[in-house]
C-alpha cells in the first residue's frame, strides 16, 4: 500500500516525505478512508502504532481557507497535546495557503495569546481539555463551526477525569459535527459519552502483535527487606545505560527518588504533574535531547515521553494498574532493537506478577549481590505455583459417602448432583473474589497521581 492512493494535496505528501514515511501503518490504513468517507470513526490501537497521523493526514487535508475554527483536537496532557501540537505544524508548514493553528494548554502566555486570537482566528486548535474549555467560556474561540474534533488518549482523558470537560466543549459544536476518538483501551465507562454525540461510527481495532516486543529482556528483583533506593542505584550503576526511564506510582515517590539519585552524583531528570508547566516543557525539551541519563517519571507524565533512545526500564514498583506496566515497558526496545526492563517486587506481588505472566511476558528471577546481577532462585513463587491444591472437607465427606456399600438407590448420583453443585458455586464464589479483588485494582487507579 501507499499513501498515494488517499489523493492528499501535493502539500501533505511533501510533509510525508519530510517524515520519509511512504507506507500507511495499519491504523492509517484503516482509519484514512472512513475519516475521507465523511465517517465517525472511534479507533483502539496501541501507542506508537502511528494513530496520530492516522487523523492528522486526511483532517489537515480538509482546511480551507475559510477563516473559523475547523478543527479541534484534545489530548489529556500538555506533552501529549504538545506532541499534536508539533505534528500538525510540521504538516501545514509544507501548505502554499497560511494556515493558523493555535495551541490551547498550560504554558503559554495567556495575555499574548488573547492578543493573538483576537487578530488571528485559527483553523486548528490542539489543547488540553481544561485550558480549551477556559477559551471557549472567555470567547476567545469559537467552535460553532467545527467541523472535525479529535478526541485523543480517549481512555487516559477519563482516568483524569476530564471527559465531563470533553462533553461540555463538544456540546457547543455544531450537530453535524463529525468525531474521531483514538484510544488504547476503551473502557465501559466511555460508551456513555460515545453513544451521545457519534451517529453509527466505524469501529478500527489494530491489535498489537505482541503485548511487549520479543527484543525486551524482562528481569524480576525482589526487594527483600532492603533499602529501595539503594538497590535501584545498585542497580542502575551497572554498566552503563544510555537512557533508563525509572517508574514510580506517586509523584511524591518521583522526587524522592529524583532527589536521592541527584544525590548520588547521577544526570537524572524528572517529570510529574506538579511542576510548573514551564519547567515541565523545559525537562520533556531535555529529555527529547537526550540530556539526562536517567529519568523518573510517574505512568501518566510519561505518556508524552516518545523516544527511540531507551535502553532501561526499571519499575521502582510494580504498577497498581497492572496495564501500565505493558506502556511502561513498551518504552524499550522499539524498532527491533533490544532493551531491558527491571521490576522490584515484594512477595505479596507475586499474583500480579502470575497476571502479567498471563498476558504473555516472560519474567527471568535475578538478583543483585556484590554490584554484580546474578541468577535469582524466587522460591517462593516456585512453591506457590507447585502447591497442592487445598482438600475441600465438603467435597471428600461426599466423595467418602458414596464408598459406603449400603446406600439407597440413586444415592450415588444424587450425591454426584451435589458434588457437582458444590464445585459450581466454590467456582462462582472464587470469581465474585477476583472481581471484587479487580474493583479495589480499579480504585487505586484513580488515585495515581499525574
């Protein structure tokens, strides 16, 4: 395939080859034609399967002269919004027509650009929910006349709790407004806001090869009553990586450990929701140019952290939403070259380790002792798995009873029915547990701070 078929502006294809992109990655292929068709399209593929330009090529196709907003696209981060941001301009840069694009996020000077909009009225709007609603209510943008509005990173916009935002703005679009939400997972919570403003949209589902790239070397190290921040500095003196992405669950935990291994003497940045948002730009600018050695960063900063130079992942704990570990991880060995990944966990971590295991990922037990990372024997775990399975005194009563020579007819059977009945409901009984054990997973979901 290429991209020649779609008929883009001569325009966009300089932009491609600017990008040396000359074949549609399957989300682009499938998403292309249902957008050019006059289509709702809702799209699940995962991160650096290329959707961005999935929606960028065939919307930016369609600016016109025309000076009213045409087009909307939020994302749930200023790095994820920058990123869009970045993307659309090096596409329209290549238009012969002018064509104004306004960022709408944390950042900016609002003073200059209320200045700005008033003499310039642009045709595209990428920003952050927050900020874009903030615009519309002050009229400084006006979206009665989109025609286009994205709705990117659809799943982490409602882990944020910005999709009430997201139904506001869209509220005050025009009814044959036409919606393209992208997202990695789309969970239950989203139909709701899908079926309200999307007429019959086309489903595209690119599901991923594999969940983690076969080129990741995942290590398990168990933490066993050491200091943490001592064994993650062991461990990232080790040889010598060229970029590690350190995780942790709170931003608290972040700059500890930013400030525990600045301590040390180490060329680490950081990255979580309460820094100023310049000095957020200033550290992801930092990052993209490949200043530090090390970063640490919380699972939802993260998300604007697109670099192919990672060679370390290291999980300072596991994730509490088991998901996260898969775009953790995803971070290394892209493009087919090979990474490594390291994951302190505690014993009473071992199940969600058994849940990712699963899902595919393959786990080494190593350890670290004398700076040196050595083969790890997790008994443990390995005992874990080999046990007996529990004897249910029910169930050997039963089984007992029906040994007896002296019953009546049809006993046996009837004892069988029984058996069979109590098995059931042992089953039904365990999976309310592990529902009850996901809703609680589900909660402190919520609670990881951006």
């Amino acid at each position: 395939m290429s991209f020649t078929q779609y008929d883009f502006k001569p325009f966009i294809y300089e932009a491609l080859a600017d990008l040396n992109f000359t074949e549609p990655s399957p989300i682009q292929a499938s998403v292309i034609p249902k957008i050019q068709a006059g289509r709702d399209v809702i799209a699940q593929s995962q991160t650096g399967s290329g959707k961005s330009h999935a929606f960028l090529l065939p919307l930016l196709n369609k600016i016109t002269p025309e000076h009213h907003t045409q087009l909307v696209i939020t994302a749930p981060s200023r790095e994820l919004a920058e990123q869009l941001y970045q993307a659309a301009r090096q596409i329209i840069s290549f238009s012969p027509d002018e064509i104004h694009i306004e960022r709408a996020f944390g950042g900016t000077d609002t003073q200059k650009q209320a200045s700005r909009l008033e003499s310039n009225v642009p045709q595209i709007v990428v920003g952050t929910p927050g900020r874009l609603l903030d615009l519309v209510d002050n009229n400084k943008i006006s979206v009665h006349q989109v025609r286009d509005f994205v709705v990117d990173e659809a799943d982490m916009t409602l882990d944020l709790g910005f999709l009430n935002v997201v139904d506001q703005i869209a509220g005050r679009m025009p009814k044959n407004l036409k919606m393209y939400v992208f997202s990695a997972t789309l969970p239950p919570k989203l139909k709701p806001f899908l079926m309200k403003y999307m007429s019959n949209p086309d489903w595209s589902t690119i599901e991923a090869k594999n969940k983690i790239s076969d080129t990741i070397e995942n290590l398990l190290v168990p933490v066993k009553g050491r200091d943490r921040k001592a064994l993650l500095f062991d461990t990232l003196t080790i040889g010598q990586p060229y970029l590690a992405l350190i995780f942790a669950n709170t931003k608290e935990t972040v700059e500890e450990i930013y400030k525990y291994l600045k301590s040390q003497g180490l060329n680490v940045g950081h990255i979580h929701g309460d820094l100023p948002a310049r000095e957020r730009r200033r550290v992801m600018k930092q990052v993209q140019n490949l200043d530090f050695q090390y970063v640490v960063a919380t699972d939802l900063a993260a998300r604007g952290i697109d670099i192919d130079g990672v060679s370390h992942v290291i999980n300072y704990e596991v994730p509490n939403e088991l998901e996260f570990f898969i775009h953790r991880v995803g971070r290394t060995g892209r493009q087919g070259k090979p990474g490594t990944a390291i994951t302190f966990y505690i014993p009473e971590e071992l199940k969600d380790i058994e849940w990712l295991e699963n899902k595919g990922i393959k786990f080494q037990f190593k350890d670290i002792k004398n700076h040196e990372l050595i083969e790890g024997k997790d008994h443990d775990a390995r005992s874990a798995r080999q046990k007996a399975p529990e004897v249910d005194n029910a169930v050997a009563g039963m089984i007992e009873r029906t040994k007896r020579s002296k019953v009546k007819p049809g006993y046996k059977k009837k004892l069988s029915r029984q058996i069979a009945k109590h098995n059931k409901d042992t089953r039904m009984k365990d999976q309310r547990i592990k529902r009850r054990d996901q809703r609680k997973r589900n909660k402190e979901e919520n609670k990881v701070d951006y």
